[in-house]
C-alpha cells in the first residue's frame, strides 16, 4: 500500500513539473484564468520582436509609438520581449501614475493588438523613485502579459522563463530566459546576474533537458546589460583606427571574422565576474544571449566557443540613439530546426521612411568623444608627415 501512494506521489509530482515548465506562472492580470501557452504556429514557426531603451516618460515620442505601432503590424510578431531601460532615467517629477502612464504609452500598442508580451529590468528603470516591483506590477495587469514578478525568492526583479510548446502541443520545443541584470554592484560598476539567478538558471535548464527524454532545449536569453564576453565579438586595433572605439587606452573593431552589425560605442558590460557565460557553456541550451543598454551598438555573432551573442539598438527617442537607426530586432524560429533561428534588424528610417542621421538626443551619446580623439588623431599624423605616432 506504501509503495502504490509513493508511486502516485511521484507520479503527481512529475505532472506538476511539466505543468509549471508548459504553463508557467503569471503575476495577476486584467484576464482571470490560465494564460493560453506560448506555442509554435501550425507551420512551425514563431516569431520574436525585441525592443529595448524606450526609456521615455509619460510625454512619449510619438515618434516611438508610430514606430512600434507600424513594427508590430509589419512583423505580426507571436511575442514581443521588452529587454529593459523601459522608462526614463531622468523622469523629473516622476509619480506612481506617471510611471504607470509612460508604461502604458508602450505597452497600448502592444495590448489593443492582444500580442503577448514579456519584460525585464535595465539599470535605469529603478532611478525613477519608483520601485520595480511596483512597475512589474504594472506591466502584469495587462492581460497578455507573460511577465513574472517571482517575489523573495531570486535576487532582482523578473527573472523567469517561458517555454514554447511544438506545434502539436505535446512538449517544449523552444525557450526563452528572460534575467534582471539589476544596476550598479557594489563598487559602482554595471553589475549582471548574482549566484542566485544563475543556480536558478541551472535549474531550469536541468528540468527541461529531464522534460524532453534528456535532450537540451534550445534557448534564447534576454538581459539588459551584456556580459563580459561580448568582447570576445572584437579585436584589438591601433590608435587612430577609423570607426574604432576606446575602452582606457585599447581601441577596438568589431572582428568581422565573428560577428556583423554596428559598433559606435565601447560596450559597457558587467565588470565583475559572474560566471554565466561559462554556465551556459556547461549547459549547451543557449543559442543565443541578446542585450539592450548600449543605445548605439547593434551586431550579433558568435564566440570561437559557439555562443551567439548580439544586440538590439535603442528604439526609443528620448535617450540617446543612432539616427534613424534606431531599431527592433526580429527573430524567425522553425520548431524543426529552432537553434538556427534567422534574425534581423529592423530600422525606424527604412520602416517610416523617415531618414535622418542625427536626432536632438543623439547629442550625448559619448560615441562622438571617440570620433573626435581618433580624427584629430588623424589631422595630428597627417600635418607631421607620421612623424609621431602613438
């Protein structure tokens, strides 16, 4: 008798695992009820669009919202993930219902189309005055919002995950890890991921792979601030390099041999170690690990260790950005071959045919110090005949 209700233990157990990996739990939200689950189409495809660095209060570009608005009905996307910095830094005077009002002047787009959304924290949501947790709350009152507030339990606010079931609805086929990367650390540094969040990460993984008869299953991760090794994308140059940027005194390039895109700007990731991309190499299941934060820098590729690594350009007009480069990236995924999912940008210009190369906000942006230092450089070599060189 002891062993048939140890067997049926075991049994409701593991029913309650698969549930909580095919049906992940949700904060309260506008809808009652169990959200539908995230699942690829009947032609076996899903499809992603990634914004990040709205960063804007509640008197919104409208510039933003046409953009968004004509993305979302071009893409059609299945998902849109929100990869931080969603509200304004400097939000002067900012309230409660101010914040709640420039959420909502991102989020209305995205909610009268009834598109799924989900959405992490960048470094400068919480400089508001307004705690994360209360904006997390915001954000999952909307029906279609596939954001997790897990509370005490992680460090930070909205580390979570959602599985994309196969089309049949029979298993998990895809993954999406969405991580807080939180602001500063401890010595004022762009910090990343704790301890906490990368066990949590192992974790979940674990139960996946164990879910799918053992195989990994393919997973995209989106957080805010990069991780060190997006480094590993480029190459040291000399001093006076066109199209170089400056970290101390080292000048880089993005290595055209790993990685595509745009590099204006020095990446600014996390300083201090914290061990998660070695942990995804443990893990295999990454595919890709894709980044916001650095408004001006937009290129993927991927590390000599197998890793895609990439950003997505700032798409808001508040902060500082790269013209009409600003951008949303898109991502094509076959549940028959999901870890070689397409991915592309998509640029404010091209889309509203609406072409500048400099807004009013660009003017901040510290890219424009590196251009001026490498082209007086260049006039300094040039008017001695090369005579010195640094």
């Amino acid at each position: 008798m002891k062993t048939t209700v140890k067997k049926l233990i075991s049994v409701v157990m593991a029913l309650c695992l698969t549930a909580a990996l095919f049906f992940p739990a949700s904060a309260a939200a506008k809808s009652t009820g169990v959200k539908k689950p995230l699942q690829f189409n009947s032609e076996g495809t899903f499809k992603i669009l990634m914004m990040n660095d709205t960063q804007d209060t509640d008197f919104t570009n409208p510039k933003m919202i046409n953009f968004i608005n004509k993305a979302l009905d071009t893409e059609k996307p299945d998902l849109v993930v929100l990869v931080g910095d969603n509200v304004a830094d400097l939000f002067f005077g900012a309230t409660k219902a101010r914040v709640n009002k420039a959420i909502d002047n991102i989020i209305q787009p995205i909610a009268k189309r009834g598109i799924p959304f989900a959405v992490v924290f960048g470094n400068h949501d919480g400089e508001t005055g307004v705690s994360e947790e209360d904006q997390m709350a915001m954000f999952t009152s909307y029906a279609d919002c596939y954001a997790i507030d897990e509370g005490p339990s992680l460090s930070g606010v909205g580390t979570y995950n959602l599985p994309i079931l196969s089309s049949d609805g029979t298993k998990t086929a895809f993954n999406i890890y969405m991580m807080d990367t939180h602001n500063k650390d401890a010595n004022g540094d762009y910090d990343g991921v704790h301890a906490d969040q990368i066990a949590w990460y192992e974790a979940t993984s674990n139960a996946l792979k164990a879910a799918n008869g053992g195989k990994v299953v393919p997973s995209l991760l989106f957080e805010h601030i990069p991780v060190q090794e997006i480094y590993k994308l480029l190459k040291e140059v000399p001093f006076g390099t066109d199209g170089s940027v400056r970290k101390g005194t080292t000048w880089y390039t993005l290595n055209e041999n790993l990685a595509t895109g745009t590099l204006l700007d020095i990446p600014y990731s996390t300083v201090a170690y914290t061990g998660q991309y070695e942990s995804w190499l443990k893990q295999g299941d990454i595919v890709g690990a894709f980044f916001g934060h650095d408004h001006v820098n937009n290129f993927v590729g991927k590390t000599a260790d197998g890793i895609t690594l990439g950003y997505n350009g700032a798409t808001g007009f508040r902060a500082h950005g790269n013209g009409d480069r600003r951008s949303m990236r898109v991502f094509n995924i076959n549940e028959n071959n999901p870890a070689n999912y397409e991915t592309h940008s998509i640029y404010y210009g091209d889309l509203m045919n609406d072409h500048f190369s400099f807004y009013i906000s660009d003017i901040i942006s510290l890219r424009w110090f590196n251009v001026f230092i490498t082209k007086a450089y260049q006039a300094f070599e040039t008017a001695t005949s090369g005579i010195f060189k640094f």
